[in-house]
C-alpha cells in the first residue's frame, strides 16, 4: 500500500486525517457488528461487510470534513484538529446510541425520534437517571481523550500513514455494494438484504423490474413462497396465528379514491348514504396516510405506514390476505387505476397468485371505474357457492382529474372543464373545480350501487361482509393555505375518511370514538376468520367491535413526512421538532405532546420484531 512519511513536526490534516477516518470508521463499525445478524450464506455475508465498512467509510469522510477544510484555510488551520476531535467524538457516540435504540426498538434513530427526546417527553419515558446522564457524559470524555491520544501520535510520531489517494477506494466500493445490493433485491435474496438494516442510515438500490425485463431475474422469483419468511425477514407476526373459521364469511371492500369525510350526505351520495343506514359507522375514522399506497398499507396490515418500505422489501404481505388465501377464499381484484401504481402488487397483494384486474389502456378514463365495476360484478355472478371470496374494488373517479363522463348527471354546477390543479392559486376559486370533485363523487356512488345491488343479485349478500371507505381525502383550499389534491397536510380534509361495515348479524350503529384503518384488519381476523392470538402480535390496531377509547393518538404518513393526528390536534414531527396545530391548521404556541403520544409512537415506529423471552411469548 503506498503511504506517505510523516514528519516529526507536520500537523497538515493532509497527513494524518486519512489514518484518522480508517480509525474512526473501525470504531463505529465495531459496535454495528455486534447487533448485525450475520447471514449463513457467504456472498450475503461479503455484502453485508463491504455495505457497512462502505458506509462508515463514508460517514467518517463527512464527519472529518470540516476539520479538513479548516486546515486548508490558513485562519482557520488552529481549529482543525479541535473541530475533528469533536465532530468525530459526537459521530461515534450517536453510533452507539443508535445502537441501542436498534436493539430495543428496531429502528434507527431518525428525526422523529430526536424531536420526541427534544419536546416530547421520551427521556422520561425511558426511564433515565442522572447516574446515566452521568455515565454517557464519562463515555463522551472518554472518546475525546482517546482521538486525542491518537491524533497525537499521528502528529509526533513517525508513521506510515495512509495516502489521501486511498480514501477514493470508498466510490468504487459504494458501486460495488449497491450493484450487490440490485441483485439480491432481483433475486429475493432477503438474507442479505435483511443484514444490512442494521447499519445505521444505510439505505440500497434496487431496480427489480428492469432487471426482469432484461431477463437478469425471474418475473416469479423475486418473492418468498406465500407464508414462509427467508432468513432475516421482520418477524410478522410475531406468533402464528390461531385461526378456527369453519363457514367464513365472503368480504367486498369497496374503496372510493380521495373521498372526503363530508361526501357522505343523501344529496351527494345517496346509494352510500343508504347503505350507510345498514351499517356499522365509524364517526371519526382515519386513515394512515394521505395518499393511496399509505393509507391502504395501513387498511390492509393493521401497521402504520411508516413500514411500508420494510415490506416491499421483504415482499410480505399482510398477514389478512395470508389468512384468506391459507383459508381457500378466491380473490377478485380491480382498479379503475392501476393496482400496480400504488404498489400493492409489491405490498398488499405481494404473496399473492390472484390476477390485478384494471381496464385495458384503450378504454377512455371516466370510463375505467364502470368497466372493473362490470367485470366485478360478472366475478361475482359467477363465484361458486361453497367458495368464500374477497373481493376488492378501488374507484378511482374522484382522483385527479376528477372523471365526470358527458353523460353521468352533473348535479354540481358550475363545473371546471377539467381537474388541473397545476393552475390554481392561493386566490383562485375553489367552487368549480369542487363541484367537478362532487361529480366525480357522484358517478362513483352509482358505481357503489351498482356493486351492491349486483352482490345482491348474486345471492351472497346474506354471507358477505360489505366495507365501504377510501384512502384518503381531497383538499380544495379548504384552510386557506393553497392545499390542493392531497399529500399535502394531514387535516381532518385529507386524513379524514368514512368508514362503513355491513356484517350479516350485526346490528347497525354509529361508533363515536377515533378508530384507524390500522383497526380493519385486526377485526377481520378475529371475527371473521376466528383468530384468537392477540391482536398487539400483528397489529397496533384495535378491534372495531370492542370497547375503544374516545381519543387516542394515531400515527399518519405522506410521501415526505409523518405526524400524528390527536383529538383536534395535529403533531407534524419535522426534522427540527415538533410543531402543534389546530383544526384549522394554525400553529398552537408552546404546545408540547404528552407522554400518551410519545408512548403511542414508540410502540407504533417498532419494526414487528420476535417478543423477547422476558415476554413469556411463544
């Protein structure tokens, strides 16, 4: 290996700062090591070393940095040994914080988890005392003492130091890695894949698709047998689950794209609202994102959304749709959009063999939601009698760009030509681009009619558990802040959805406390399917049919960030901490969460993980 002479008397961060960062990438490499599981497989085993001295390689190039520049700037050249020391000694001590919380936790920390510890009340709720306070302090110290003593050496003692030319080994191994890391994913090589989320804030490429299309990987192999879990995988759930269903019931989920909680009125949607009248009614209900691949990976998994990203990863579905399949139910899956756009062929419906029905490219658009509600219904009329079914209908109608078709009533006028939200403006009139919206909502009850009246038609109504609800909801500037569409905030106009439960035997009612989608799945596997293990082994939802608090915090997710939604209240956890807002989405001065929305985070931001012997779980 070339190296350079240092000089007894040299101190340019030129000569010693390469030998500094391998030093300072060992020792936050070290700690990652212990809490790594090690996967069997040797090319797994390569990759997961190569990923993590890569990435701490990295990280300690960005730490030392500023201490670097300072020395390349001559006022500056006193503070760049102190400015290292410190930068490092912090890095180092995060590492090992993170590493604990990964160890408790399952997940890293990350903005939300610091604004928590900041405003949030987390440090008490971990119970930590002075003696600890005390102890992390000496750790600190400790570390400084010890990068000091070894920046020392490299300044007086004649060494073979590594040359700067070396640390440019650290791009072509990021390549590497993340080449690896593109094939395990084609390949569904979950054990590795899985090995590297213990390092901290490492993040992998993947490009599946255009690794099929090029014939590199099998179109039916990257993905675990249906309820199996490759080496690594989250443990979800946490046990088997204990399902006992003799004569299950048929389900038809009806889910209407960005439908507003206030849609639900007779002159707006009289099919629903009649249904509504037969049914089970959740008066507060949300959704876990404002957006459709979150709010119907909560609907589905009983999880918050923020794991979405774990389970595509992983391919695992939803333990509700592993329970359906194992329990024979014949699956009828349409989309007025495609189901693939929102990614539940990745998530929801990954371990699934089931078709994902939409209409075919030259049907015009106000047009897709009638023809996967005609197919449906035709399904239906043909499902066998001793065969329970799950059938799954997303209208896509009142999304973007609002499809009203010249010939469905146009009730609300006057109506914009077009659902464009790209020329709107803080000052532009929301009235005609709304009644476009209540149009679009209009022409999608009549398709719910029609669903429910050919369900009727097919003789399974008297056995089929009806749910009728959306993903999210549709902003018109409805607070004055220039939100428009969705993905935008997470008021009570995006997040607020109904929710509507048809059961044979149940009696209808309304439910005035705050449910979630996270409590859909939960209820269906325990009454529809039997399932006696508890509901906290796969799920942080409630069961819907059983006592539920008035108010409890819910964890929400979009694209870019996440919040959560208490009571009136809304906590947007931003990188810099948390901010409290009204119902009308104004700032609430000097508003703090309670320990109640500290503990409800924490136990919904945890990855599903095996319980711990202590737990006494099998």
């Amino acid at each position: 290996m070339p190296v350079v002479r240092c000089r007894q008397s040299t101190r340019s961060p030129q000569t010693w700062m390469p030998s500094f960062i391998l030093a300072t990438t060992l020792l936050t490499a070290l700690p990652v090591m212990i809490i790594i599981e090690w996967p069997d497989a040797y090319d797994a085993r390569l990759f997961a070393a190569l990923g993590l001295m890569t990435h701490m390689g990295l990280a300690a190039c960005a730490c030392c940095l500023p201490g670097w520049l300072c020395g390349r700037i001559a006022p500056l050249s006193f503070a760049a040994t102190p400015v290292t020391l410190a930068m490092a000694t912090a890095w180092i001590l995060l590492v090992l914080v993170n590493m604990r919380v990964f160890q408790l936790f399952g997940f890293h920390l990350n903005a939300l988890v610091l604004a928590l510890l900041v405003q949030g009340g987390l440090l008490q709720q971990l119970g930590l005392t002075l003696g600890a306070w005390v102890g992390a302090a000496g750790l600190g110290l400790g570390l400084l003492l010890l990068l000091g003593v070894l920046v020392r050496h490299l300044h007086r003692v004649q060494r073979h130091c590594l040359a700067p030319r070396w640390l440019g080994v650290l791009l072509p191994l990021v390549l590497v890695t993340q080449g690896m890391a593109i094939w395990f994913d084609a390949r569904g090589r979950n054990d590795a894949l899985s090995a590297i989320e213990a390092v901290p804030w490492a993040h992998t490429a993947t490009a599946r698709r255009h690794m099929v299309n090029w014939g590199l990987a099998p179109a039916d192999g990257n993905r675990p047998p249906s309820g199996t879990a490759q080496a690594g995988t989250p443990v979800h759930p946490r046990s088997p689950l204990q399902c006992n269903a003799d004569a299950p019931l048929n389900v038809l989920m009806i889910v209407v794209d960005s439908l507003r909680h206030d849609m639900l009125t007779p002159a707006q949607m009289p099919h629903t609202f009649a249904f509504a009248q037969q049914a089970w009614q959740a008066e507060r209900h949300y959704s876990t994102g404002n957006n459709t691949m979150h709010g119907l990976f909560g609907l589905f998994y009983g999880m918050p959304a923020l794991h979405t990203n774990t389970m595509i990863r992983h391919r695992r579905g939803p333990e509700l749709v592993r329970q359906l399949d194992q329990h024979g139910y014949d699956f009828h899956l349409y989309g007025g959009a495609s189901l693939h756009g929102a990614r539940l062929d990745r998530a929801v419906f990954a371990e699934l063999e089931a078709p994902l029905h939409t209409a075919p490219a030259d049907v015009p658009q106000d047009r897709r939601d009638r023809h996967v509600t005609e197919q449906l219904a035709h399904a239906m009329q043909a499902q066998p009698a001793g065969n329970p079914f799950f059938g799954f209908l997303l209208l896509d109608s009142a999304h973007t760009p609002y499809a009203v078709p010249a010939g469905a009533e146009q009730r609300f006028l006057p109506q914009a030509s077009a659902g464009d939200h790209l020329k709107v403006t803080r000052r532009t009139d929301p009235t005609r681009l709304f009644n476009r919206y209540r149009n679009a909502i209009l022409k999608a009850d009549v398709l719910v009619g029609r669903t429910l009246a050919a369900l009727e038609a097919s003789g399974l109504a008297e056995r089929t558990v009806v749910i009728i609800t959306s993903d999210h909801g549709e902003s018109f500037n409805d607070l004055g802040r220039n939100d428009w569409g969705h993905n935008s905030n997470f008021s009570d106009i995006q997040v607020r959805v109904p929710l509507l439960v048809r059961w044979p035997g149940r009696a209808a009612g309304v439910e005035p406390a705050t449910t979630s989608h996270m409590d859909l799945a939960p209820t269906l596997l325990r009454h529809l399917l039997s399932c006696t293990t508890p509901i906290e082994h796969y799920s942080v939802g409630r069961d819907l049919f059983g006592p539920l608090p008035p108010d409890r915090p819910v964890l929400v997710e979009s694209w870019t960030s996440r919040a959560v939604r208490f009571g009136d209240a809304t906590w947007l956890l931003r990188p810099y901490g948390i901010e409290a807002r009204d119902a009308r989405y104004q700032p609430i001065t000097g508003a703090t969460p309670d320990a109640e929305v500290s503990a409800a985070l924490v136990a919904q931001m945890q990855v599903p993980q095996p319980p711990r012997e202590a737990d006494g779980a099998p």
